[in-house]
C-alpha cells in the first residue's frame, strides 16, 4: 500500500543521513528519534490493519493521511538538503561524493512559491513546511535554515503522534468488532453444484480423476491452484458431480474455508452434510462435538472432502486430525490461490490451473452466450476477437459472454464491447472479476503490495524484464531492508512469492532455470493499476485523479499520450516512467531518483533519444532506450 511504501522510504531516509559520513544537515537528534518512534509504530500498526471499507472505491482515510505525514517528513529533509549541496560541479562528482546517502538532491534556483506541502495547514496547525522552505532560501543562514528544518520536522511528529492515537482507538474499535460480530464464512451445500458452463481439456480431468481413484491407500490430499478466476472452484465441482466419484467415495462433503475462515463453522458444514443430519439438530454443538462427530463418521469409510478456497496452512492445522486416515483410498481435494500453500499440503504433487486455448475459449464463450444454439456466422469474427482479448482466463470469459447473452445481438454493440472489453468486464466489479481478484490483493501482506501495485506502471502485455524490475524496486525506496541481504536479493523473493500467489505470470526462464521476465494478466493488471490509482501510488498522465496533482510522488507517461502542463505543477515526484520517448521537465528535478524512460522508433525516427542529467543527484535509476517494434533486447541501465 502507499502508506507503508511512504513510510519505509521514509525510513531509508533517515538512515541514509545517519550513516553518512558527513550529512549534509544535522537535525536535531532527539527530534529525528522522536520520528523514528513514530514511523516504526505505524508500520507496525499497518501490518496488522485492515481497512474497514476496502472494496470501497475510495482510499482509507487513515491510510492516506499516514502516507501524506511519511511524505511532508521526507520533503521538510529533502527540500532542505537540496540547498546544501553545491550546483554546478560535473554530476559524476557530486554523485560519488554522496553515493552513501540515497536521498541527495539538488535544485537550481529553486524557488520557494512553488514549494507546496502534502499537508495543509488545517492538518499542521502552526507555521506550513512551504513557509519555512521558503525563509530557507530567502533568508540562507545557517540556523533559519535549522529553524525551519525543526519545525518542518516537528509538525510532523505532532501530526503523526494525532495518527498514533487515532490508530490506537482504531485497534481498540477492531477488537470489539470481531468479538462481537460473527465470522464472515461462506459455506454451503449449494458450493457442491456447478454454477454455468465451464470447459476443462480431456487430460485435465483424467489427469486429476486418475489421482482421486488411485489404488493409492493412504489418505491424499490433492491441491488445485491458480490465479483468482482462473476455474479451480468449477474443475473441483465439475470433478465432485460425476457419477464415478459418487460410486467410489461412501462420503462426499464440500465446505467454502475463505479467508477469514471459523474452524466450528467448517466443522458444522461437513457434518451436515456426511451424517445428513438437520442443521438445527447440530447448532448447539460444540467445535471439539463437531469434530468428534466428523471423526466418527467418517471412520473405517472411503471419503471425499473438498475444501475450496483455502488461505492459510493454519486452516488445514486445525481441521486434518479429523480426518482419519482409514488406508481405504480417501481422498481431500484443496482449492487455493498460493503455489506455496499447496506445497506444503502435498510436496510431491499438485494441479497447476493453466489458461484456457483458444480452442476451450471459443467454446466456453459460445455456450455462455448461445449455450447449444448455434453461433450466428456475422458475429463470429468479432467474437473471436472478444474471446482472443479475455487472454485465456474463465471469469474473464464468463462475465463478458453473460454480458452479451442479455444485449442485442448486432456487429455494431459487440463491436462496442470487443473495443471497450477491460471497462466491461469490471463494470460491476463488486459482484464480478475485481471483487474477486481483489481478495488477493486484500491477503497480501503488507510490505508486498507496494510491489504488486508497481506492476501497473507497465503497458498491457509488456513482457517485464525481472532485472530491471528488482532495480526499479529498489531505487523507489519501498523496499524494506534486512541486515546482511541485499536489496536486489530482497526483491527477487519478493517477486517470486507474487509468482507463488500466481498474480504475476512467468514469461520466461533463464539457462539457469531463473524467471527472465514475467507479465500479468490484463485482469490482474487493471486490478494494480485501479489500486494504485485510488491510493495515490502513481498518477497516470491523461487520467483522472483523486488526489491534487501536485502531491503525486509517480508519474506514469504512457505511450501516445500528450504531455500537458500539469507535469509542470508536479513539484514533488519522485519518478517518471516514461513510453512517450521524450522525458517531460518537471520543477525540482534534483529529488527524481527514478527516471525510467524508452520509446519505439518507426522507420521515419532513427534519432536516438538524448537526456540531459546535469542537475539530477538524486537519481538511483537512469534507463534511456530506443528501440524497434520487434526489438527483444534486455536494456543496459545505470
């Protein structure tokens, strides 16, 4: 999330000047201390946090105003930094000489009426880090300058210590609430029968059948995992209704575990349904009664157990010892979206759910729209279109074929639809794909999402290169350091675990067997994207935004787009990621540290790109390219 990136960049801040050997500010200790305090604790605090109302379209208030004080912090430094380090002197030695700390930066004639904070006056009662950044370069003596870098800083502290006693009744309020509401579950009877058409190839469903009736004696517990929307619940019903299991297994159940899962209520759902007792009649039971139950039941019987949905290994902890292992060929199926999860349930093997062909897809999407009817002749080349453009993924599919089985069937509408897919398909998103998907956005732990909603920077279908990635990561300052590793190496585990939790896809692998590049899938990508957006992580040129755009610290230029003035009036960014091919100037270019720019020359646009870099000390990250249409080079960075 933002705020957790803002604070961790924060951080490494603060670090940089007090381990360099000779800073180029020295602010008062005990107040640098006091900031410190209070950034370790909201980051703690947002570990643990969960937004009351996040599948609003609207970011958390509590989350922003802790990213927009992370940001007043690292200005009040920066900003005061910028006129203590001397202009004018060739970049490469102003670079080396203050290569320890990160965050050096330099301005010229930087001129205080431009200067705005990220917190308003109404936030910071007293004198605004603006006023006093601009006595620093009206008045450049030495101890204004300390003057106005304390109480920058100490506005600050006072609006994060008003933070920390929000976030604190904010827990209090928390506790409460789960003690007094129930947990939410989703589990049903209902979850056994498939809910639409669904197509699987022939060697999918052998390939798993064979596995669920193997002479194999000992209990198996058999993992199906894939990204969000991928089909793993519809195989599993798909598998579970067909009359060979329900002759092999003596005891089919099926219970929805979901993230926040209540181990009492999964018992109570697969009693049910194994004993085919009234639910009225186990309601007073206990969760150990349950599970005593269960245990009974299924006892010296062959069974089926499906557990669909599955977040944690903690889940499968407090539920496996009810299931006793009869050496009769019983079997549980698992659903989950985690690769590592499945892992650890079976380490020797597990279904991995792959896109559908476009053979499956045209199928899929024919019988969602026309079911056994047959395809009209002059909607089937748009339809294909249609179908190329859901990229292989069932919900995707799904949803946009249950749109047009309801809309008139002219070349004119689905034209329409072919042309504005990715808006369509997300058009109710509460109930359809970014619901969904946004669950594994919601899971992820909180020093992974910066890196997940990074991911929506990038053009659609952009095949990634994971070096410049990881080196993107670490020059935005988001990465968390860890004694004795790395950042680059911090970065690749980060990246593979969003592989392990299939929202980032491999696109290809090394000689050595390492991920190359990676890209996401168009669904997974508007998710990034529409995140990103909403907490104010990154501004896209041309688009709307919910925040004022000066407070932006990422600029994103996509390709075809036309730079307007507003890149003017972006004062504090600290990125540009550029396919427009000519990196726009922006005011304070000095606190750039990511300039990440390339084009695409026709044969008419030979000329390579030129940059001028005198000025950007701050930069950790310079990556110029031109490059062809069809060019497939790893680029060369600095």
């Amino acid at each position: 999330m933002a705020a957790y990136a803002a604070l961790v960049s924060l951080m490494n801040l603060i670090e940089d000047i007090d381990h360099h050997h000779s800073p180029p500010i020295s602010p008062h200790k005990h107040q640098i201390q006091s900031l410190t305090q209070y950034v370790i604790f909201l980051q703690e605090f947002l570990q643990a946090y969960k937004p009351p109302f996040s599948d609003s379209d609207v970011a958390d208030p509590l989350e922003m105003r802790i990213a927009d004080a992370a940001y007043a912090a690292e200005d009040a430094i920066e900003y005061c930094i910028v006129d203590n380090v001397p202009f004018g002197r060739p970049i490469k030695d102003i670079v080396e000489k203050n290569r320890p700390i990160i965050s050096m930066v330099n301005v010229a004639n930087l001129a205080g009426d431009f200067i705005e904070s990220h917190i308003s006056n109404e936030t910071l009662p007293g004198v605004s880090i603006a006023t006093e950044i601009g006595r620093i370069l009206k008045f450049p003596s030495k101890q204004l300058k300390s003057d106005a870098l304390s109480k920058g800083v100490q506005n600050v502290i006072e609006e994060m210590d008003r933070i920390k006693r929000v976030a604190m009744q904010t827990n209090t309020e928390k506790v409460v609430m789960l003690r007094d509401q129930p947990c939410r579950f989703a589990s049903s009877s209902t979850g056994k029968k498939s809910s639409g058409v669904m197509v699987f190839s022939d060697h999918v469903m052998h390939g798993i059948l064979e596995k669920l009736v193997s002479d194999e004696r000992s209990c198996q517990v058999i993992p199906i995992t894939g990204m969000g929307g991928i089909g793993k619940t519809a195989l599993a019903q798909t598998l579970y209704s067909k009359r060979l299991i329900k002759e092999r297994f003596d005891i089919c159940a099926w219970a929805t575990i979901s993230e926040q899962y209540n181990t009492r209520e999964i018992l109570f759902e697969l009693v049910s349904q194994a004993t085919k007792k009234n639910k009225e009649q186990l309601s007073e039971r206990s969760e150990a009664e349950l599970g005593l139950e269960l245990y009974q039941c299924l006892w010296g019987r062959r069974f089926l157990i499906v557990m669909d949905d599955m977040w944690h290994i903690e889940s499968w902890n407090e539920i496996q010892h009810f299931f006793p292992n009869n050496g009769n060929c019983s079997r549980i199926m698992v659903t989950t979206r985690l690769s590592q999860l499945s892992s650890q349930l079976n380490n020797q093997y597990s279904h991995q759910m792959e896109f559908l062909d476009e053979s499956s897809s045209w199928v899929l999407f024919s019988k969602t729209v026309f079911g056994e009817e047959q395809f009209p002749l002059e909607l089937e080349k748009v339809g294909k279109e249609i179908t190329n453009n859901c990229r292989g993924l069932p919900l995707s599919i799904v949803v946009v074929g249950g749109l047009l089985k309801n809309m008139e069937h002219t070349q004119k509408i689905w034209e329409s639809i072919r042309n504005n897919l990715t808006s369509v398909v997300n058009l109710d998103n509460n109930r359809h794909c970014l619901s969904l998907l946004k669950k594994s956005y919601n899971h992820l732990p909180v020093y992974l999402k910066p890196c997940f909603l990074y991911m929506g920077v990038f053009e659609e279908d952009e095949a990634i290169s994971v070096s410049t990635l990881i080196k993107l990561w670490v020059s935005e300052g988001f990465l968390k350091p860890i004694d004795g590793t790395s950042l680059e190496t911090i970065g690749k585990e980060l990246l593979k675990d969003l592989v392990d939790r299939n929202l980032v896809l491999v696109d290809r692998l090394g000689c050595t067997g390492k991920i190359k590049r990676v890209k996401v899938h168009d669904l997974v990508r508007y998710l990034s994207l529409n995140q990103g957006k909403k907490e104010g992580f990154y501004h896209v040129i041309g688009e709307s935004s919910p925040r004022s755009i000066n407070s932006h610290r990422r600029i994103v230029i996509r390709r075809n787009t036309s730079v307007d003035d507003d890149v003017q009036h972006m004062s504090n960014a600290r990125s540009i990621i550029c396919e427009h091919g000519k990196v726009p100037s922006c005011r304070n270019i000095g606190l750039l540290r990511t300039v990440h720019a390339y084009k695409f020359r026709t044969f008419k646009d030979e000329r390579c790109m030129s940059y001028h870099v005198n000025g950007y000390v701050n930069l950790r990250h310079l990556f110029l390219l031109v490059l062809s249409r069809n060019d497939r080079v790893e680029p060369n960075q600095t």
